[in-house]
C-alpha cells in the first residue's frame, strides 16, 4: 500500500544512495522539487507518479525504502 498523502517520495537507487523528491501543495496545484538535480515541476495530479518517474529515469532509484 502506498501512502497517498505523504509529501515527499524517497527512493534508493543501487548504490543505496537516497533520492528525495518533495511534494508541496499550492493551491490546486502540486510542486515537486528533486534534493539531489534541482528538478522542480508543478503538476495538477498525481505527483507521486511523476516523483517515481523522475527518480526512476533521471537517478535510476527504483527500490521504495519502505518496501522491505
Ligand atoms: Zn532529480
């Protein structure tokens, strides 16, 4: 189960580097900020997806911490 108001998605990559991207509500809109490039976007829905997304493409962290 994924938690689906938490406002930041951490992910490990293979390295067992953590990659954080945080999520802050404005509005009707959601802004997701990346700790480790400076990657910022503001999306309407679903920033966690795209949180993952960029993590996954971007840093290669796949592996959810709290998965285990
Ligand atoms: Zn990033």
């Amino acid at each position: 189960m994924s938690e689906i108001n938490t406002s930041k998605v951490s992910r490990w990559d293979q390295h067992g580097r953590e990659h954080v991207v945080h999520v802050q509500r404005t509005g009707a809109h959601r802004v997701m900020s990346c700790d480790t490039c400076g990657w910022r976007k503001k999306v309407q829905f679903l920033p966690w997806l795209k949180a993952e997304e960029h993590l996954a493409e971007e840093h290669q962290a796949t592996v959810d911490p709290k998965a285990s």
